[in-house]
C-alpha cells in the first residue's frame, strides 16, 4: 500500500529547539504526522503523513464513551556515526496489537505501520536531538472513531503516529527517586486491562500519583487489588528488586504491562549469568529486606526513562532507604548497557536496533 506524503508549507512549521539540554518529556512536536483508517470490511487505508493537524472526530465517536483507545511509546535515536536508528519497534507494534485484541479493536499491518513510521521520522529527521541523553519520542495511537451511542466495538477506527524530541523523563534524571507504596487505591486486577496499553489503565492511576506528587514522591508503587499485598509495577515502568544476589519482577499474570524493556533487562540479566525471577514479591518481604541489608537495589524500568533507581521506599508512614539513596552498580551497568545499544556505542547482539537511514 503506497503512502501519500504532503510536506508541510514554510507557515506550518514549527520553530525547533536550539537548546537541547532544556528538552523535557512531551512538550515538543514536530511538523507532520502519520495518519491512516480503518472501517469493517474495507480494513486500513489512505496511509498518509501529512502536516501535524487536529484530528476531526464526531462528538459521538465511540472512543470518546467507552474508551477504545490504546497506545505505544518509543523512540528513534541519533548513533554516533549520524544515522537514526528505532529500538525494538516491532515489539511495540506487536504489543499494540496485543492491547488491540484485548479491546476488541483491529489489528494492525505491522509493516505498514513501520515503513509509515519511517517516512515520518526520515520526512521530520532534523528533530531528531543530537545530545547525549536526547532521543526523538514516538507515540503510535488508534482510537475508535465510528459516531454511535451504544455500547459495542467499533467498526472504524483511526490510527496515528505523532513524534516529537524529549530530554530526561524524570527531572531526577539518573538520581535515585523516590515511590510511595499505595495500599488504598487500586489500578488493575487480574482478567482486566491491566496488561494493555489503553487510555483507561492510566486514567485509573492518576488520583494516586497526584496524592503521591503532593506528598512528595515521583511515583506509585502499586500492590495487587486482591490482597493489597504483592508489589506490581509503578505508574510508569516495570519494577525490580534485587535481593541478596536474586533479581525480582513481578510475573505477567494479566495485570502489569509487558514491558519492552523489561524484557531487555531480563534477557540481559540472564546472559550475564544472574538469577532472576519472575514471582510475586510481597511488599513485607521488600521490607524485611530493606531492614536487614539485604535489599541491594531497586529500579524500574520503562521506555521513557530505560532504567530509573530507586532510593527510597515509603510504605505505611515508614520510609526505607534503598543502596543508600544512590544509583546501585547493576542499575548503573543496565543503564549503560541498554543506552549504549540504543546509541550504536555497544554491541547489538540481539539485532534490537533498527535502523532507519544508511551511515
């Protein structure tokens, strides 16, 4: 399927940041944008990057009433050699399919969305940050678009890519943060839309983030919703603690996310011959570790901050300092092992980049 490409005119650009230490996450947008269309029994079409525009969506668009709407994040990055290169991007594509099923929306032509990806990052490649540390964000997103008032799928849908550069997630950059362990709210159980990447996973977290914010931690680390017991993930990323010499994550029973770069820290892991287990975790066996010694690092680990230690845990008013409130040397070596892959500054063993343009 061809891919109708319309350049933006001179009055339709935007400025580009001329200082790149001052990125932040999500702010900036870049000209144009990926945009294709789906209906029942036509499937997808008119793939289309055109200049980055509002979206033209009926007031009675079944996305806006009853949530099918879902999402990707990741990035493209500058290699040292000057070449744009993706990570992982078709296990973005295939997870979004994955979330996709579970909410009853079409499935995606993986390639299609890849090569239209491509075209956009190539066509808006000067936004893409040349500093260490910066990277070009990329948010695929499908949304149910057909005008009905009832309770069903859809049967139309838009998908879309918007990109843009961002600097560090969180303010903190690589200093430990701080989470607070909630045990009032809830934000996924078992058998629902925990593991899917939809609007209403996030929407269902952010009354606690915002209490937390207030209390002065960066994020939530959430418990299971049955016991209140078993630590999950937090708002952002995939948790791991490490134990003694055992590296701890919770198991993807349906109500975490599966992370893409969980996944690249467990395969990792294990190629360097460390234990890691994916089990449930109790939140007093963090604790009673955390009290004895033996807790050695925590860290999450997520897309948009790839690895984010964790200094201190704060659980039922009792605070519990981790790797005495600084980076441990395994976060710090998957850090580094992670972003060098990324950046083309390591090895690619796994052939987890993807590279979209020659050196």
């Amino acid at each position: 399927m061809d891919i109708h490409v319309q350049p933006a005119g001179p009055d339709q650009r935007k400025p580009k940041p001329t200082d790149e230490s001052q990125l932040g996450f999500g702010d900036l947008l870049t000209d144009h944008m990926f945009i294709m269309d789906f209906d029942e029994g036509r499937g997808w079409h008119n793939p289309r990057v055109v200049p980055y525009q509002a979206l033209k969506m009926d007031p009675a668009a079944m996305g806006l009433h009853y949530g099918q709407e879902i999402f990707e994040g990741l990035k493209a990055y500058r290699l040292a050699d000057g070449r744009i290169s993706l990570f992982r991007p078709e296990s973005n594509i295939a997870r979004m399919n994955r979330s996709a099923a579970r909410i009853c929306m079409a499935q995606l032509d993986v390639p299609l969305v890849l090569e239209g990806m491509k075209q956009l990052i190539l066509l808006d490649r000067e936004w893409v940050p040349r500093s260490p540390g910066t990277s070009l964000y990329i948010r695929p997103t499908m949304i149910a678009n057909e005008p009905h008032l009832g309770v069903r799928p859809s049967r139309s849908y838009v998908f879309y890519i918007i990109i843009g550069p961002v600097g560090a997630y969180y303010k903190e950059g690589l200093n430990p943060v701080k989470i607070y362990v909630e045990d009032v709210y809830i934000r996924a159980a078992v058998g629902g839309i925990g593991e899917a990447k939809t609007a209403g996973n996030y929407a269902a977290s952010l009354l606690a983030a915002e209490k937390a914010k207030e209390k002065g931690f960066t994020q939530v680390l959430w418990l299971d919703a049955v016991e209140r017991r078993y630590v999950e993930e937090v708002g952002t990323m995939n948790m791991f603690f490490v134990i003694n010499d055992e590296v701890i994550t919770a198991p993807l029973n349906g109500s975490i996310l599966p992370g893409i770069t969980r996944d690249s820290v467990i395969t990792i892991l294990r190629d360097w011959g460390v234990k890691v287990s994916e089990r449930s975790l109790a939140i007093d066996e963090v604790t009673a570790a955390a009290e004895s010694g033996s807790l050695k690092e925590a860290f999450g680990a997520g897309t948009a901050a790839v690895i984010s230690p964790v200094g201190q845990i704060t659980y039922k008013g009792t605070d519990y300092v981790v790797a005495g409130g600084k980076m441990g040397d395994l976060s710090r070596r998957l850090y580094d092992e992670i972003v060098g892959i990324q950046y083309g500054q390591k090895d690619d063993p796994y052939g987890w980049r993807y590279p979209l343009t020659e050196a």
